[in-house]
C-alpha cells in the first residue's frame, strides 16, 4: 500500500507488503525488503550531507520486516555504487536520522531522535536510547544497550551497557543477554572479561591477552568482543563507572 500523498522515484524497489504512509519521499536507487512500513514522513535516500557526495550513483538497501515510524530520515552513501544498509526487523523511532554509509544489523531498537552521523555501525540487537548521538565512524556492539541522551565518539563493545555524555561503560547489559536467550555460562564469562577490560589495572592490549590467557574466548561471545575490540578505529570506550562531578571531567 502507497499512500496517495507520498512520493516514490522510479528507480525505487518496494519488496511485497510495504506500507507507505502519508507523505512519504523515497528517492534515487533505494531497494526496500518485504514487510516493511513507514510512518508519515519517513524520507529515505535522500542526498547525503557529505561535502564529498559529488552525485555518484549511490543507495539505500533495507532488508525485511522493519518498521521506520514518523519523520525517520535515512540517507544514500558517499562514493561509487556504496549503498548504505539496515538489515531486518529493525524499530527505527521517529525524528531518528541515519546518515550516508551507515550499517545498522538485524533486530535493533533506535529510539526517538536517535542521530547517527556517517559511516557509523551498529551490530545486531543493539539498542540506543533516545537522543543519543553517535559520531561518524563509530560502532556500536551487538546487543549493546546505550542510554538516553549520551554521546557516543568512541566505539562502544558488544554486549555493554553504556551512558552517559560523555559516553562511560556502566557493566554488561546482563538483562538483555537474557532475553536474548544466552547460555548463563556465556553470561558469566562475559561479566569476567568486562571485569579484566574495566576494573583492572591493566592497558587494553594487556586485558585482552589476559582474558584469551584465561580461556574466556572459548566462549564464542568472548572472542567476538575481543576480535571487535582489536578492531577498532576510533578506539574502544574505556571511561566507566558513574560520570564525574562537574568541573572533574576525566
């Protein structure tokens, strides 16, 4: 279903059962997935705010099952034939922004007024709360949960539950593990890893030595939280515990 009032390119791609909402703008090379719906308002693949974009031909690939409510916007990439991509099952809230070159995985939340800047990753099952903004580059964790109103500019781990402006690791975000349905021995083992990465007195790479030097990357979460650690760009959040006091900035 297409609403009268909405606007749709005709290179764009609608996959079966799309809803398409009043007022609508999909633009340019955009290929929605089946089951998807969108809220009044939602514009996607827009020209992206890049100084850089110079009109290459570019998109927006979204997978299935996602629901985008009032006003979200999600932009095409930067640079020939890059597209960039939200997988499946996703809530993205309303006034939420993804800019160009984003990646958000399957079955994550982006709570109302989410702003995702360029070129950001987030992994399956994560969570953002609303008003979070997350600088360009930037990935967040599978199944990490990061609080309201935060600002997010170095990359938070998979797993964590993080807050805060600036951002801090406040623990594992135990209760969404749970729900998820991990192995309570997975559980554990991740809790001991985030002890020796935050509440040790060793450097990022000495923690993660440690912790494969304790076997806890047998478990397979443990070694994708080392692997993405040992990936990072940006650099891993490390700040943790409550925020400081103001005028004690760490």
């Amino acid at each position: 279903m297409i609403h009268p009032t909405a606007v749709v390119e005709p290179e764009v791609e609608l996959g079966p059962d799309v809803e398409v909402g009043p007022f609508c703008r999909f633009e340019g090379r955009v290929r929605v997935g089946p089951r998807c719906r969108f809220m009044t308002g939602v514009a996607i693949g827009g020209v992206p705010m890049d100084r850089r974009y110079a009109g290459e031909p570019t998109g927006v690939v979204i997978g299935a099952g996602n629901t985008f409510h009032e006003y979200a916007t999600v932009q095409r990439a930067t640079g020939a034939d890059a597209v960039t991509a939200i997988g499946d099952a996703n809530r993205v809230m309303a006034y939420v922004h993804v800019a160009h070159n984003c990646r958000v995985g399957n079955g994550c939340t982006l709570t109302n007024g989410v702003q995702l800047a360029g070129h950001v990753t987030v992994g399956d099952g994560a969570n953002i709360g609303g008003l979070t903004g997350v600088h360009q580059f930037c990935r967040i964790g599978e199944l990490a949960m990061v609080g309201a109103c935060s600002y997010v500019s170095r990359d938070i781990p998979p797993f964590a539950l993080a807050a805060g402006n600036p951002c801090r690791i406040r623990g594992v975000n135990a209760v969404g593990l749970r729900r998820a349905g991990l192995d309570p021995a997975a559980v554990s083992a991740l809790q001991q890893a985030y002890r020796r990465l935050y509440r040790s007195d060793l450097n990022l790479g000495q923690a993660l030595r440690r912790i494969e030097q304790e076997r806890l990357s047998d478990f397979a979460e443990v070694a994708r939280l080392v692997e993405f650690c040992r990936a990072a760009g940006r650099g891993i959040e490390l700040r943790s515990g409550p925020e400081p006091e103001p005028g004690k900035e760490q």
